[in-house]
C-alpha cells in the first residue's frame, strides 16, 4: 500500500539553527512529492513540490527539500529557523491521490 | 492568484439540522477536493470531482452530500450528522485531476464544523 512516513511527531529548535525534517514513502514508482505547512485551524499551504529533475528543490520561506529515491525520502530542510515557522508540517505523496504523512509539529524556542 | 475561499469559516449545527459548505476558486482548475480533518491529524480525502463529475468517494456517509454546480464551485451539503462529524473540512482544487499529469493541490483555509 501506498503510505508516507514522519518519524518525528515533534521537533523543538531554537532560532536561527538549522531545521531538517525527515519524511520516508512508500510506492511502487516515484511518486509526486509535497511538503505543506499547517498553522493552527488554518488551511494546508504548499512549501515546494518535486515532480522530477533536480533532486534538490526550493520552495516558499526559504525551505528546501532533497529528494533520494534510494533512501525513499523527501527531506524538509531550513538553514535558519524563525519563530514564525512554528507549525505543523505535511509531507505528502501523490498517486492516484495524495496521501498524508501523519505531521510534524515544530516548535520554536527564542 | 492560487486562492480557494471557503465559507462559512465557523458552523455550529444540531444533529437535526441541514446545512451546506461551499468552496470557490477562479484557476481555472478542472479538479475539486473535499477533505475532513480531525485535531492533530492528517487531512482524509472525503471526495474528488473530476471536470464537475465526482470521480472519487471514500465511502463517506450519506450524510454528507457534494455537488459541483460548475467549474468553480464545491458545495458539501450536511444533514444529521453526528457528534464525531466534528472536524476542520479542507477544499482544496487542482489544475488537473488525478492521475493526468503532474500538479499540486491548493486548499481553502477551512470551515471549523461542531455538532452538537
């Protein structure tokens, strides 16, 4: 079955380190790749996406993500953490429709 | 523009009451989505319309009715629903549906649903 994993139900950073969150799939080909951002009682909002190409891919608020088909994962990486990045993160796989990972909560510590 | 509207933003309904959701965007996108999300889940795929034919039923209870009057246009009708109904309900839209290339889902910021 087609699934998408997030090991981490929560990560803690302080400002201004690094961020990386990890997300491992499941499918029987490459899927389409997503990660969106949630804040609280808001709609999901699309961070970058990968379709195919360039494994490394930027998106929106300065987030990347590195696609490795041999590791199946789609990694969500920020050079520098703001306190406004404190939500929960999705990552998601498409196929014949897109399925969810079960969500990282971040938080950010001043 | 890649903005999905949803109204209302909050609902309150009783288990006897009718009421509707209703999901808006002017992509110009082929593919609408209904998703329920409960607190601190993942969204869950409720229906997909496909060029306004519903294409996908995640075998949702028939109380909860769509409907897809044109291109533009989502409308999630409610009707005796139940306490556990409660939940953040997601439209989203994409240019084209599942499975016809590549694309990406733009969601509307939600409607908050309480039954009580």
């Amino acid at each position: 079955a087609q699934s998408v994993t997030q090991p981490d139900i929560h990560i803690t950073v302080s400002e201004g380190a690094s961020l990386e969150l990890r997300c491992n799939y499941s499918y029987g080909a490459t899927p389409y790749l997503f990660w969106y951002v949630q804040s609280p009682g808001q709609g999901l909002q699309l961070l970058l996406k990968y379709f195919s190409g360039d494994t490394l891919v930027q998106g929106i608020k300065g987030f990347e993500a590195e696609f490795k088909r041999s590791q199946s994962s789609f990694n969500l990486r920020k050079p520098s953490v703001h306190w406004s990045d404190a939500a929960e993160y999705f990552c998601a796989a498409q196929g014949n429709k897109l399925v969810f990972g079960a969500g990282t909560i971040l938080r950010v510590k001043s | 523009d890649t903005e999905v509207t949803q109204t209302p933003k909050h609902l309150v309904m009783g288990m006897t009451n009718k009421k509707s959701l209703k999901c808006e965007q002017h992509m110009g996108h082929r593919a609408m989505y209904w998703y329920k999300q409960k607190a601190k889940k993942p969204p869950e795929l409720m229906f997909v319309y496909s060029y306004e034919k519903l294409s996908i039923n995640e075998s949702v209870p028939s109380r909860f009715s769509p409907e897809c009057p044109n291109s533009s246009l989502l409308n999630l009708h409610l009707h005796a629903l139940q306490p556990e109904d409660s939940a953040l309900y997601l439209c989203a839209s994409s240019l084209t549906p599942p499975g016809t290339g590549t694309y990406e889902q733009y969601f509307g910021p939600g409607t908050r649903l309480t039954v009580t």
